[in-house]
C-alpha cells in the first residue's frame, strides 16, 4: 500500500516539475497580453494624453477657484498619473538602458 502512495506522489511530482519546465520554455500565457497593455499605457499616445491631463488639472488647481473635496482629491489623482506616466517616459529618453527595468505602470 505504501508502495503504490510513494508511486502516485511520484508521479505526480514528475508531472508538475515536467508541467513547470514547460512553462518555463515556453512562456506564461498571460505575458503577450500584459506586454502589450504595458506598451498601451507608456506609448507616445499615452505620453500625450497624461501631458494634457497635466495642464488641465493644473490649471484647475491653479485657477479653478474653490472645489469641493472630491472634485479637489479626483483632480489630484488625474495629475499623479499624469505625471507617473510622463516620468517613465522621460527616464526612458534619459536612461535609455533601463527603460524596461523601471515600468512603473
């Protein structure tokens, strides 16, 4: 009985290193899809779009007059992203070498 356990776990062991090699080889299903949604979002259209959300939040902070405070905390949370995305754009230009390194998004 114990023979027939210690063949089982065994086998199961094998497959599941076998299972991880093969992934290893091969890649993870989900890598293509997050890679091009990580392009999506530092891409030059993105780039554009956070330098626009940037001026438009800060001149409403800036000129807007008084805001209520959650028009005031959802205007701030538009210029951080703004300003992550332009950040990792401009350290991709500056250190080209560890543009992939750094993916803040």
């Amino acid at each position: 009985m114990k023979k027939q356990i210690l063949l089982i776990l065994g086998l199961n062991l094998l497959a599941v290193i076998v299972t991880c090699a093969v992934f290893a080889a091969t890649g993870l299903p989900w890598e293509a899809p997050i890679t091009t949604l990580r392009t999506s979002l530092t891409g030059p259209v993105a780039f554009g779009i956070a330098l626009i959300a940037i001026m438009i939040t800060g001149g409403m902070l800036i000129f807007g007059g008084e805001f209520n405070e959650f028009a005031k905390r959802g205007s701030y949370v538009v210029l951080v992203l703004g300003l992550l995305v332009t950040a990792q754009n401009a350290l991709a230009v500056f250190f080209p070498a560890v543009a992939g390194a750094g993916a803040i998004i």
